[in-house]
C-alpha cells in the first residue's frame, strides 16, 4: 500500500467517522416530542458534519493531485 492510499483512506475513514458520530451522537437528541426534537444536542454538530464531508470528498482531490516521490 503506497503512501497515497494510505492518506486517502484515512480520509475518508476520518472524515466518515465524523459524520456518523456528528449526526448520531451530537445532533440527535433522544426525545418524544417535536419541540424537545428541534434543536441539536451540540450546536456544533453541522458544522462538524460538513467538515466530516469536505474531508471525505477531498481525499479524491488529494489521490488525484498527489504523485509521491
């Protein structure tokens, strides 16, 4: 596995990762009601989610872009 592939795939496994734990963990709060539904966990989280997917979409720009040595 070269250098390459290797930063790619963490990337996307980061960026990923960020996602998942953005949407499930920080944004959706455990609720019964549509009020108690409407606002986030962490007022952050879709912030962290779009960094979750820039991240996860730059990789292909980066294994494209980088050539090694």
């Amino acid at each position: 596995m070269t250098i390459r592939s290797l930063v790619t795939v963490l990337m996307i496994l980061i960026g990923t990762g960020l996602m998942v734990v953005s949407y499930f963990f920080l944004a959706t709060p455990a609720c019964n009601t549509s009020v108690e539904c409407s606002n986030p966990e962490v007022a952050s989280a879709a912030g962290i989610f779009v960094v979750g997917i820039l991240i996860a979409f730059s990789s292909g720009i980066f294994y494209s872009v980088y050539k090694g040595r």
